[in-house]
C-alpha cells in the first residue's frame, strides 16, 4: 500500500521557536503545504495568501507597539489605490529608536504616531484612515492620493481634518502632494479610475466638471447621471470600467448615451487603456469641446 501524504501540522503563522514549543519539528517546517515567509516565520500556504493571516506571521518578529499602516492599513480600510502594483509585504510603523529592519515580508516606516492616530482592527493596532492618507501622500502620485481622498470624502471625513493634519505635519514628506490634491478631491466620484481622469483633466487646466450630473431629456425625464459634466457645453466625460456586461445592461448603456445625444449632449468615453496609454489624447477630445482648443494628442 503507498504511504499516506503527512498532513501539515502548522495550523497557523508561528516561528520556529513557537513550532519548538508546539512539537512541531523542523522537518514539519518544510512540508510543501507551509509557507515560510522570513527567516524565522511560517505559516500555512492559505493563510499566506490572506492578508490577515500575513500580518499576524509579520507581527511575530516585530515589536508590540508595531502599527500596520500605509498600504497594508488601506487595504484593511477598504481603500482601492490605482495605478500601484500590488505589494504583498506588510507595512509597519514602529518608533525611530526600534532597531527594526524592512525584509522580504515587510517594509518598516519610521515615525511617530499622534494620540488617536491608531486604532485596534480585529485586535491588531493599525494607523487611523486619515492617518494612512498622510503616510500614502508620501508615496503616492497625485492622481492615486486624489481617488484616495476621494474615498475618504465619501466617508464624511471632512476636508478641514485633512487640512488641520496636513498644517500638523507641515514639512513632512507629501505634504505639498496632498495640498494640491485636496481642493480638487469630491466625494462624488464614482470610481478611483474615474478620479485618476479627472486629475489627467484637471492638470490639463480644464474647469472644474461637476460629478454625477443628472441629465433630463426636453419633456423632463431623467436621461441619466453622468460622471463628469460641463452642463454650460452640454459635454460630459465617462470613465467605461473593466467590466463584465450582459445583453440587458449593454441593451440598457446603449439606449442611455442615446437619450443622452438626443438630448444634445456631447458623450465623450473613455477607458483605462485611453487615460493610462494616450492621456494627451483623452485631454484633447474634452478640450476641443469644453474650451474650443485642440491639444496634439
């Protein structure tokens, strides 16, 4: 009769030294089912693809006072940042004088943390949603930061604790990023990519568009609201997501931006592909009907 596969016996993130204490030997350690993430962490093959279980293998080797922040703490906000490769590595703020170096499963920021600056998540101290805004300004493009602030807006975090945070850290690394996304920022945005194209129009020195404007045909009727619109010009812009359509909802879009043309609108889409590979383009076809100029593509 053929052996029977070993079971794994991690069950969950440990170090050799809590394997050791568990009876879990080293050649347990190797089974093709446990994952080591450093020199001195393990955990099992599932959980390393869940955050939560990542952050409590990081958590082993770092000091008790370790916050999780920046990426890691917006990804635990439900925060989606575009235009930023995924990054598996857990973020942690610890204090300056902690002796704790960045390795293959973490990256560690020096810094000190305000008093309400961090809260528990599922019994874990990570850095408040205003406060990872601040921590991202510092590594993100304006583009990015606006459709995270964008998010935040949307909270009811108000725009005057964003400022009164960034006059608090005055000096500090993305602080002139985030000053100059914050006037432009809108809760109303409906997508983060359709806040990266707005940025790409709003650096372009277009006027300022209204967000989820609702259109109503000759009769009164509502036609549809729309992502970005200049009512004055009767243009509006759309960002067409990624997504999956069936034959109602394609049946539905079509007989929108109809309605739309009928209502004399000038219906201008645009996808990921258009604002990421030709942006001067995407300026050029709302410029030539907003503002009547023609940038070369």
């Amino acid at each position: 009769m053929p052996t029977p596969p070993v079971p794994p016996r991690v069950r969950r993130p440990t170090d050799r030294r809590g394997a050791r204490r568990d009876g879990i030997s080293d050649w347990h350690l190797r089974h093709r089912d446990t994952v080591r993430s450093s020199r001195d962490t393990y955990l099992p093959r599932e959980a390393a693809a869940d955050l939560h279980g990542r952050i409590a293998a990081v958590l082993l080797g770092a000091p008790s006072a370790a916050v999780v922040s920046h990426l890691t703490a917006a990804a635990l906000s439900g925060l989606e940042i575009p235009l930023v490769p995924a990054d598996p590595r857990v973020h942690l703020i610890v204090a300056p004088e902690q002796r704790v170096r960045s390795r293959a499963d973490r990256r560690v920021h020096c810094a000190l943390l305000r008093p309400g600056q961090s809260l528990r998540h599922r019994g874990v101290l990570v850095t408040s949603v205003e406060r990872t805004w601040l921590d991202l300004a510092a590594e993100l493009t304006a583009p990015s930061l606006l459709a995270v602030t964008d998010q935040l807006l949307r909270r009811r975090i108000a725009v005057a604790a964003l400022d009164s945070l960034l006059a608090s850290a005055r000096g500090a690394r993305g602080v002139r990023t985030a000053r100059r996304v914050l006037p432009v920022a809108d809760g109303r945005a409906g997508s983060p990519m359709e806040s990266v194209l707005r940025w790409l129009l709003h650096e372009a020195g277009l006027p300022r568009p209204a967000l989820q404007h609702v259109v109503l045909d000759v009769t009164g009727a509502r036609v549809g609201a729309v992502d970005l619109a200049w009512p004055e010009h009767r243009v509006m812009v759309e960002f067409d997501g990624e997504v999956y359509r069936d034959r109602r909802t394609s049946v539905d879009d079509l007989r929108r931006q109809n309605g739309l043309v009928l209502a004399g609108w000038t219906v201008l889409r645009s996808s990921s592909a258009d604002v990421l590979g030709r942006p001067a383009w995407v300026v050029a076809l709302a410029s030539r009907r907003v503002q009547g100029r023609s940038p070369q593509p």
